[in-house]
C-alpha cells in the first residue's frame, strides 16, 4: 500500500457513477447489437460509395443503433465528469463482454473457444480495476502538486 490517502468517496457519488455506467453500458451493448442486426438485414455490403450508407441508415434497427450509441457517447462524457480515465475505459469494457453475450444470444453467432477465453479476460480486468478507487486525482483536476517536503500532496 501506499501512503498516500485514497480521496473520500460519497455513497451518493458512487451510486451516481455506477448509475450511470449502468446506463452506459447498456446504450453501448444495445446501440452495437441493434447496429448488427440491422447491418446483417441491408442487402447491399458497405463501401466507399456514401450512398450506401445513407440507405443503410433507413434501416430502423441501423437507426437505433446508431442513436443509442450517440447516447453512449454522451453518457461516457457524463462518466469522465465523475470519474477517472483509468477507471472509466477498463470498466466501461464490460460492455464487450455483454456484446459478446448478445451476439451470441440475440444475432446466433459462433463464439469460439479463444473469443470466450478472451472475453473472461476483459471481464477479469474490468473486475480488477472497479474494485479501485474511481477517482485519484483532486477535484480540481490536473495533476498533484509538489509538497515543501518533496512529497506530493492531493
């Protein structure tokens, strides 16, 4: 351990942030899987020709996916404000494991063997870095600044 404190964390502030991580994953693994299926529904494969996009996106399930990861997007901007980068990315990759799940689940794909064992290892890590502190840094942001002693202090 070091011996530097761990900033004081608020139950409602730690329910926040998990609140909303929750919702983030859930437009996250949602947006991609609506995405897929709608993809997988688009009779023409994707190319440089922009106007096969825009077809695409006349595709309610293309269309909701890709609202749904807007929002994602939104709520990751959400989950920066309550907490660290390097709590947030790591976390935030359980939504492969989930995608991984309803691929498997909703779309019918074949999960092998090395992408499950790959997906626990991401699930595995995610587990690790949420059991820390979500945020080490001050309130203020920015980096710690040099005590007179030579330490640093938060």
């Amino acid at each position: 351990m070091s011996g530097t404190p761990r900033p004081a964390r608020s139950l409602p502030t730690v329910l926040k942030t998990y609140a909303v991580l929750f919702l983030f994953l859930a437009f996250k693994a949602g947006g991609n899987t609506a995405m897929a299926w709608g993809m997988k529904h688009v009779p023409e494969k994707m190319s440089m020709d922009p106007t096969l996009y825009l077809h695409a996106f006349l595709n309610p399930f293309v269309a909701l996916g890709v609202a749904a990861l807007i929002l994602s997007l939104l709520t990751r901007m959400a989950l920066l404000s309550l907490a660290d980068l390097s709590f947030v990315l790591p976390v935030t990759a359980i939504g492969y494991v989930i995608s991984v799940f309803l691929g498997k689940m909703l779309l019918h794909e074949t999960i092998t063997h090395q992408r499950w064992l790959g997906t626990l290892l991401i699930f595995s890590g995610a587990v690790l870095v949420g059991t820390t502190s979500r945020n080490t840094t001050p309130s203020g942001g920015g980096t710690p600044s040099p005590s007179p002693s030579g330490g640093e202090t938060e």
